[in-house]
DNA sequence: TCTAATCAATAGCAATTTAATATAGATTAA
DNA sequence: TTAATCTATATTAAATTGCTATTGATTAGA
C-alpha cells in the first residue's frame, strides 16, 4: 500500500505544529515553507484537519493554526482513516447480486479483520511520540 | 482502504477456479461468463497469477487454467501482495533530504508494523477456506 | 480606519493510475 | 483443418490524485 501525499503531508503537517506551537498558532506560509509543500494546497489539508477537528486556526494578521488538543492525544492511526478517505468497504469482494452471504461473506469478514489490526498498530502512536524523534 | 478490481476479481477468480476445477482446466470464457467480468480483462490478471506461479494454464482446444497448487497452500495476503502492486514503500513519509532518521524513522516503522499485521491476517485463510464457504 | 497578513472555500486542470477494450497471433484437441 | 482456446501488447476511457488559481472573509496592528 503505497502512502499517498495526503496522508504524508498530513503527519508532517502535525508533526510540524506540534513542534511549533511555542509562539502561538503556527502560519501556513511557514509550514508550507519548512516542509516544501505547496502552500495551497496545505491549506485543503488544513481544511480537512478542521473539519475533524484535529486542528483549529485563528484568522486574521498573525494567526495560523495549532493542534486542537494536547499531542498525546492525537493517533497516527486518527490521522490515515481521515487522510486516506477512500471509503474502507464501499465495494464487497464478492458479486452483490449473487452473493447470499451478505454481511457474513469469510471475504470481506477476513479484510475487515486485516484492517483492524491495521489500524490497531497505527494506534498505538501518537503525534507527541513521533514529534519527539521525527526529522531533528 | 478501498479494494480495487484487481484483488476482488483476483479473488473471485481464483475461488471460482477452485469450485469449479473438477473436470479439468477452467476456460477463462466460462469465468467470464459466470463471475461477470471481462474476458480481456480477466485474462491479464490471469497472465500476472501465472508469472507469480498461482496459477497454471493449458493452451489450445479444450484447455483452460487451474490453480497450480492445492488450494490450501494459496493465501489471501499472497493475493493481496501481488494484485495491490502499488509499492509497499516507494515513498517515505518524511522528507528524505532532511530526515536524518532514515531507515529508522518512527513513521516509517509504525507503518511497516501496521502493514505486517495487516498481511498475518490475511495470511491465516487460504483459497481452499473461501471457497468452501463464499459465494454458494 | 486602513491594510497587509492571514485563513476559507471552491473551481479548475494536468498527470497518473485504473479498468477495460481491441487487435493480432500462437497453440492444440478433435 | 479448424474452432476453441490461451498469449501478448497496444489503445482508450474513466477515475483519482496532486496541485494551482481565484476570489473572498477576517483581523491585528499601524
């Protein structure tokens, strides 16, 4: 599964605010600087981040944006389910019309289970863990 | 994670091999014809199954395809692995050119952790347990 | 009150990838 | 000999990804 950019940009977005955020809200425009992403499209992540409710921002001259809860408190995995988007289980494995399993079909039950445990690891770190040790 | 068509109908391929490889090779017509997907199609994921030695083929009149070992010994990860294609790790999360962790950046490892605990499950049921049970 | 610095929202676009189709041919049982 | 099959590669259409552009709202500070 290769990592898409969203995902990528996303944690180095978090990671970056995270270690930033000691002069209050951190401006896009360094970020975007620091990490080398486009600064536009930086701020559709920001807006993502938002929604979720990961990140809050103030507007305005000397505004900028900061972790909207302690770093702890905020997975990796919290981080992929947002980024990665594409809807984990739109399409079955199976031919809907034929399949009589429905939601017991072994296929899908078996992925689902992968998934988990996926997840389950990505869980276990934080953005205060990787912003201790990442790219210093 | 949404499944892409090359693993769902890798894997309905290779179960529809599976129940129906009592009178000798299955023609990929008959496939088509049953699972619903392309011939064309069908034929190229069967060409890459084969180069990763999943699956055998007769030519000519008559002939058709078949699993090239028991069913028991096929895996769904082994599946995955092939079909997913997208390299596990082209892209590092982190900016290579600053990141001075390298091949021990936290991101990184967790991710690899999460990817192998994705394929253990994966890896606990084989063709010969789908087909017993998916799709009847 | 201005204004420059910032965030906000959405539209548009180019490159890539995915999914599928098309074409031409090789093999072989009957 | 031939029809049924597999083989290989080229082409195309649709979807997605990654990014850029445009316009606008907000507000700290001069």
């Amino acid at each position: 599964m290769k990592v898409n950019t969203r995902c990528r940009y996303g944690m180095r977005l978090l990671i970056d605010l995270a270690n930033n955020a000691k002069e209050g809200p951190v401006p896009v425009g360094d970020i975007s600087k620091r990490q080398n992403i486009s600064l536009k499209y930086l701020e559709q992540l920001i807006h993502l981040l938002k929604k979720a409710r990961i990140i809050d921002s103030v507007r305005g001259a000397r505004g900028g944006h900061r972790l909207a809860k302690n770093s702890n408190d905020i997975y990796f995995g919290d981080i992929i389910r947002l980024m990665e988007g594409r809807g984990d289980f739109e399409e079955c494995f199976c031919r809907k019309e034929i399949c009589k399993m429905q939601d017991y079909c072994p296929l899908n039950l078996a992925w689902q289970k992968a998934l988990d445990a996926f997840y389950h690891e990505l869980d276990k770190v934080s953005i205060a863990d990787l912003s201790k040790k990442c790219c210093k």
